[in-house]
C-alpha cells in the first residue's frame, strides 16, 4: 500500500491554523474560573494545543508498539487533528453548548426536526466556514475530517454533514489496509478512527490531570490533599510509572520514612507535594503533566480496532481522577456558584437571540446581518423562514465567547432600559464599553432614580 505523505503541507496547515482568528478566540474561552479572582484558569486554546501535542505522542507511542516500520500517523495530522477537536465550542464551553442546545430545542420543538447545537459537530461547520483544512490535498482532509467524528449517530442533528459517514468509513478502510500492507490485521468494529479514538483519549488525559491542577486555584491545599487522601484508590507506585515516563526524584520523599523513591506511591507523592512549604504548586503541576504523558503510552491496539489501557493500575489511578473531577470540579457546589453569574448572561443572550424579536444592530457580522434582513421580510407566519432564522442565529452564538456574550448582555440591558425610557441614551457605547455589568448596573439604576422611571 502507498501513502502519499504531503509534510510540507500539514505544517503549513498546522501554522495557518495557530495563527488564525477563529483558532486564537478559543482563548477567550476559559476552562473554569478562580474562586478568588474570577478569572481565567486555563482556556480553550492552550487545551488544544495540549491535547494536539498529545495526539501525536499517543500515536506515536502506539506505533512504535505495533512496529519499527509502523506509522499510525501515517499522513502526519494527528497533531492538527488533535488541535481542533474543540473548535466548534461556544462561550461558557460545556456550560453554553448545553443552554444553547436546549433552547434552540424547545424554540423548534414543533418542527419536523428539532434544530439543535452540538459542539462536535460545529467543528466542522468553523473548519469548513474558515477553510482550515483546505491547503491539505483532498484525502488528506477528508482522513483528517473523518477522525474527528466521535459519534456518526449525532450527524442526524446536522444533516447537512451526512457526507462525513462516508468519509469515516473509507477511513477506516484506510487505516485497516495500511496495517495489513504491514503484516497487522485488523477489523475496526469501534466506529471510530484509530486517530479519533486517539485524539479522544488525549482529550480525556488532559482533562484528567488539569481538572485537579486547576483544583489547586479552587480548593486550599490543605482541602486538595484531603480530597486526594480520600478519593485516590489505586497503588500504583513511581516505579510502574517511571517505565513510562520521566519523574524526576524529590529529595524528601527519599528520606521519609525510609521509604525508598521508587517504591512510593503516587498518592503519597502528590500528597508529600502539598506539603511542601515552597515550590508546591509547580512541582505538583509538572508531576501531574507526567502522569498525563503516562496515561497516554498506557494504551495498546486490539484486532477489533479498538484502543484498551494495558496496566490496569495506571488505569485505576486515571479514574481516580475522574472521580476527584466528577466529584469536586464538574459536580461541586463551588464551583457552580462560581459559573452562576457567567451561565445567568448566556442564558439572558440565547433567549434575546432565539426567543425575542432581537435588534439587528446587536448582530457585528454583515454577512449574518443580511441574511436576517432577507428572512425578515418574509411572511411572519413562514415555518422555513423561521427555521433558516434559527440556524443563523445557532451559529452566531455558537461562534461567540466569554467577553462577547458579556457585552451583549450590556447592551441587552441597556435596549430594555430605553425602550422603557422612550429614547436612547447619550454616550451608550461608552456607557457600555467602560463598565463591568455590575458597575452598569448602578448606573442604569441611578438613572432610573433620577428620571423616576419604573425599570
């Protein structure tokens, strides 16, 4: 079998995609907040460039298992592959996806088909929109598409990319004959690419690890290594994970209770490293990072195509995490009340956009903007006119972020107050563009005070 590499072109597409604006915005798209600064932890951009690099490593690693002369990453994109598995995300990421999705539900419930807001599957939507892939000869970008279906049943919710099936299957294909031509017979019964399955699993790692990392900007030491103490299980020791990786030596652990390096745990580590009077934050965080690296080579190829961990103690110590996350980051109280306020403004936009007869000028895209223009002047009683309308507004808000949802909710706030008012205020974009929406908020109130106006 031949595989045509094209290096040169998946580098430059790589570079185009770094650089470029749609990619950028993912940094305006934070993972969580802090508790004490409400602000951005982590974002959306450094965990695609995290999981990108980790989808090569992974790869890579599950090559040089299978053989010297074996390349998974056969056309050299499981870095960009990796890179824009979150592209099509929102503002609020999981938090929006999943407000933005049930509301455009129930506004189109009485249609034929609902339309809805997956996150996946606006990958493609941006990729082809902002033609990411395109300097990629045509087999190249319809693998490199392929792998980043995870669930061929959603695309019934975007029709529009039905298309994609064949392109998985044939990728599929592509994958199963370049390991035959290799002396490794396989019989994909996932339904995945061994890439997406790849680029999924270094999703999951990433997760695994920084959830708890960025716990550390949540919770006081003192409570992280309580909740490590209590929800860490498994017993995996350095030495298995030292097979994997590189951790280097911490010297206190050597000395304490004459427990050697290399026989202490990694509970006990991570706990010894809380403990730490200086310095604890980032040795935690590079140990941490390690033990990413380890979960990613701890995964082999089956005959049925699927990828399965193989030291089922690293395994353990991965759901551990997932459990701590599950448990103290995507399910905890504090952290909900942090979201609250963020969540209440993306909520507030959805339902201007989708629910109410929203102001044209709150919409910055001409191209958006005139298409709005043309449905409006359709009959008002036109279902299809409804649902185009509804299918722009989806992908204007699937496209926003954090500080953009923040200043429409500025500028819904001040629509509603004039239109109470009878007339427009005077400086409004200043108004608007030099407050915080608590600060605007006094301001509109004074107003109302002033004017005797009931807002």
């Amino acid at each position: 079998m031949n595989i045509k590499r094209y290096d040169a072109l998946v580098e430059e597409c790589e570079m185009g995609i770094v650089g470029h604006k749609v990619f950028v915005r993912l940094k305006d798209i934070p993972m969580y907040l802090s508790n004490k600064t409400r602000d951005s932890i982590r974002n959306r951009y450094s965990h695609s460039v995290e999981v990108g690099l980790s989808t090569e490593y992974l790869m890579s690693h599950l090559s040089r298992r299978l053989g010297d002369d074996v390349n998974l990453n056969f056309f050299n994109v499981a870095k960009i592959v990796g890179m824009l598995h979150d592209i099509g995300h929102t503002a609020y990421s999981h938090d929006g996806e999943v407000i933005l999705d049930q509301m455009l539900g129930q506004a189109s419930s009485d249609f034929q088909e609902p339309i809805r807001f997956n996150a996946n599957l606006n990958n493609f939507r941006r990729i082809e929109k902002y033609e990411l892939y395109d300097v990629l000869p045509q087999d190249i970008k319809e693998y490199a598409l392929a792998s980043l279906l995870k669930r061929v049943r959603e695309l019934k919710e975007y029709p529009e990319y039905s298309y994609l099936k064949e392109y998985q299957e044939h990728a599929i294909k592509l994958e199963e004959e370049y390991l035959l031509s290799k002396g490794i017979k396989i019989e994909n019964q996932v339904g995945k690419t061994i890439l997406c399955q790849a680029m999924d699993l270094a999703d999951e790692n990433r997760y695994r690890v920084t959830d708890i990392i960025d716990a550390f900007n949540i919770y006081s030491q003192g409570k992280l290594k309580e909740i490590l103490k209590g929800m860490i299980k498994s017993e995996v020791r350095i030495k298995e994970l030292r097979k994997l990786v590189h951790i280097k030596p911490i010297e206190f652990c050597e000395a304490e209770d004459g427990i050697h390096f290399e026989k202490l745990k990694i509970k006990d580590l991570l706990i010894a490293l809380l403990e730490r009077s200086s310095n604890a934050k980032t040795e935690f965080q590079n140990v941490m990072n390690s033990i990413s690296m380890a979960f990613n080579r701890n995964f082999q190829l089956q005959e049925n195509g699927k990828l399965v961990p193989i030291d089922e103690e690293i395994e353990a110590l991965r759901s551990d995490f997932q459990r701590i996350a599950a448990k103290y980051i995507w399910g905890s109280k504090r952290v909900e009340k942090i979201k609250k306020p963020y969540k209440h403004y993306f909520t507030t936009v959805a339902d201007y956009f989708i629910n109410r007869h929203f102001e044209l000028e709150l919409i910055d895209s001409n191209t958006y903007k005139e298409a709005l223009i043309v449905l409006r002047a359709r009959e008002r009683d036109d279902m299809d006119a409804r649902r185009e309308e509804l299918i722009l507004v989806r992908n204007f808000l699937g496209g926003l972020t954090n500080a953009k949802i923040i200043e429409l909710y500025k500028k819904i706030m001040v629509l509603k107050f004039e239109a109470k008012l009878g007339y427009k205020l005077e400086k409004r974009d200043m108004l608007i563009e030099k407050n915080t929406v608590k600060n605007l908020k006094k301001k509109l109130e004074k107003y109302h005070q002033r004017l005797n106006v009931r807002v």
